[in-house]
C-alpha cells in the first residue's frame, strides 16, 4: 500500500470512521421510520409521501443560506452541533412511544429538524474534505466515505428491519440516534487545526448566495451534472415514498425481509466504491460520469417486474447494478465539484448543488404519494423508474461527453 495513502491520514480515519457511524444509523433509519409509520400508524400512501418529503423539505427551504454560514464558520465544529442535534431529535420518538402517544404529526416534525440539521452537516462535510486531505487525494477520499456510504446501504436496512422485527419499530430507533453520537466522537478525536474562515460582516446574504449559484450553473459541466443529479432525485423522490409499501404489500414480505432486501441492494455500491478509482483512472473522469449510469442506471427498470415468487430477486438485482452505477457516478462528479472550486466558495457551491438535487427529493416523495393514491403502488413504481434511467441522458447529450478528464483546478471567478 502507498504510504501517501489516506489510510496513514490518521485525522481522516477518524473522519472516515464518524461518517460510516452515522450512514449506518441513517441507513438503518430510512428503513425503521417508514416502517413504524406503515406498520404501527397505518399510515396510507399519500401520508408516506409526506413523511419522505419532510426528510429532504429542509434542502429547499434553508439550503442556499445554510451555503454562506458554512462559508462563515468552523466545518467540523458545525458537524459535531448537527450530529448531537440529530441524536436527540431522534430518541424523543422511542421516548413518545413508551409514554403511549406517539402519532405521525411527530414523525413528520422530527423528520423535518433531522433534515435541517442534515443539511448543515452534508454541506460542511463536503466543504470541510479538501481542507482536511488536499485537493490531490479528493478522489480517493470520496472513494472511501462512498464505500462507507454503500456500507451503510448494504448493512443500514437489513439491521433496521432485523430489529424493527425483534424489538419494535419505535426502540429500533435508538439505534439511528445512537449511530450520530458514535459519529460525533469520531469527529471530536480530529487533531487537524481547522482555519478560523475570514468573516466580513458588511457583506449581505443574498449577493453571497447569488455568487454560489452563478458558480454553478455558468460552467457548462457543472450544469449538465446538476441536471441529471436532480432529476435522478426526483424520481428516487417517488420511489423512496412506496418503496416499503411495494415491498410489504404488494410482496408480502415481513419487516425482517424487507431489510434483508434492501440491503442486498447495496452490494453493488460497495463494489463500485472499490473500483471507483480504478474505473475512472482507466477510461477517464468525464467518461465515468456518462458512460457509467448509461449502461448501469436502466436496469432500474425491472423494479416495477418484481412480484411474489421467484421475480423477488429483480428487486435487490436491479438495485445493486443500478447501485453501482450510482456511486461511480457520485465519485467523479463530487470530486469533479470539489476540485475546480475555491476554497472560499465551497460552502456555497455545495449548497447551491444541494439545494437544486436534494430540493428534488421533497418534491418527488410528494408526487410519489399522490401518483401511489391515483395510479396505484407498481404504477408510482414504474414512473420513477423509467425518470431515474432516462436521467443520464443529461450528461450523455453534454459537452462532458465529449471529454476524457475533466479540468481539476480550480475555476478563475471574477
């Protein structure tokens, strides 16, 4: 192993080691929440969408300001407050449960401040990753924290549902709270002295804000990667909003099962986290960005054939190639984003990013629920499959399809 690797960065480690705890206990989560709404709440398709809108509504209404505050403080200082914010949040839900008045209003409020603090967390993550590494090792270190994500994929739900079916959807919980703690002591052992950020405080928000946007969105590649991101997102909007209801009513399969399948799913991004680097030194940084998802990202088309019997296993299929797919994809683009990005424009740059793509999801899981009471759970189903394979046609019809590398300096702004 090469000695400049970031597996001798002792400080990263530690940055590495937070972030799976907390994809874990996130991951885990995503499956135990929808869960306790749809087995315990009964909760009806149009209420699911709501619940997955209020996961991500955050992104729209506080992700371009939350941009230039990040841009104004300590990253790691803020990523520890999110962390401790979530994990509270989170056990007043097995706590309401206990005392006997747990109701979906609560869900969808927790939901929503998890959101809030989420957004602060994933927009000084990124910005705090070149800072922590140099911009030299970006690729592997976001090789790394997506394997630690597809981890999460892969173990996340299948724990969640494991416990959900042992102890109950509401005490399984915990175990999303407890997975922000472990993450908040991993990131208070970082021994890396971060660089309090020059504070001008005659500068207003809304031009800072406008900078971060204009950034985005006059650079040809970077508008293309968004478009296909946030259409992507859309969809998986919709999908995220019936997927446990597919699962558990139109399949069958119990809490326990609907784990395990989700988390098979994750097999393939852990394979493409490892071959992140490899894929994209091999044919090129642009051409993983569209060339990838193009042959990967379709097979989500046999989401909507899964049924009872033997076609369960399209499912997990399906996602695991599609996953792959995906998290080649992330890698190049993210490191791609971070690279040809000032360092003082970072903060606003990834949340002018997160709030157009993420923006999407609150959209999507609405349209999800609708579409699930008007056309039906496999209909919503087959609508967000055909949106998130036909996304990549963004940066297939773009100027990165035309490239090998894209530039891995940063963009002169004026």
């Amino acid at each position: 192993m090469r000695r400049d690797s970031l597996f001798f960065h002792a400080d990263f480690r530690r940055l590495w080691a937070g972030d799976t705890a907390s994809q874990v206990g996130a991951f885990a989560g995503h499956t135990v929440i929808p869960l306790l709404a749809a087995t315990v709440l009964a909760a009806t398709p149009f209420e699911m969408g709501l619940l997955t809108a209020a996961e991500t509504i955050a992104f729209l209404i506080i992700g371009l300001p939350a941009g230039v505050w990040v841009d104004r403080m300590r990253r790691r200082t803020l990523m520890l407050r999110a962390d401790f914010v979530r994990a509270a949040l989170l056990f007043t839900i097995p706590l309401a449960w206990w005392a006997g008045v747990l109701s979906l209003p609560q869900l969808l409020v927790v939901a929503t401040l998890v959101g809030v603090a989420t957004v602060f967390f994933d927009v000084a993550y990124q910005s705090y990753l070149p800072s922590l590494v140099g911009r030299e090792h970006l690729l592997e270190g976001n090789a790394k924290l997506q394997a630690s994500q597809s981890v999460a994929f892969l173990t996340g739900p299948g724990v969640g549902g494991g416990l959900v079916q042992l102890a109950g959807a509401a005490n399984a919980v915990l175990m999303t709270g407890a997975g922000f703690l472990t993450s908040a002591l991993c990131l208070l052992r970082i021994r890396t002295v971060e660089e309090t950020p020059e504070r001008n405080e005659g500068e207003r928000l809304l031009p800072q804000i406008v900078e971060g946007l204009r950034f985005v969105f006059t650079d040809g590649a970077l508008r293309s990667i968004v478009a296909c991101t946030a259409t992507a997102n859309l969809a998986n909007g919709a999908f995220t909003a019936i997927q446990i209801l597919f699962l558990n009513r139109e399949l069958g399969l119990s809490p326990a099962a609907v784990g395990i399948v989700l988390a098979t799913g994750g097999v393939g991004g852990i394979i493409g986290a490892i071959l992140a680097g490899r894929i994209t030194r091999r044919i090129g940084q642009a051409r993983s960005i569209w060339f990838v998802p193009l042959l990967t990202w379709p097979f989500q088309l046999l989401l909507p054939l899964a049924a009872p019997g033997w076609r369960i296993v399209l499912f997990p299929a399906a996602l695991a190639i599609a996953g792959f797919g995906i998290i080649v994809y992330n890698v190049a683009q993210v490191s791609y984003r971070q690279a040809v990005c000032p360092d003082r424009l970072l903060g606003r740059m990834n949340a002018s990013v997160r709030f157009v793509v993420w923006g999407m999801l609150p959209l999507g899981g609405l349209i999800g629920g609708v579409l699930g009471e008007m056309i039906g759970i496999r209909g919503t189903l087959w609508f967000a499959a055909v949106g998130e394979a036909a996304a990549v046609l963004w940066v297939v019809f773009s100027p990165i399809r035309k490239l090998r590398d894209l530039p891995r300096e940063p963009i002169a702004v004026g």
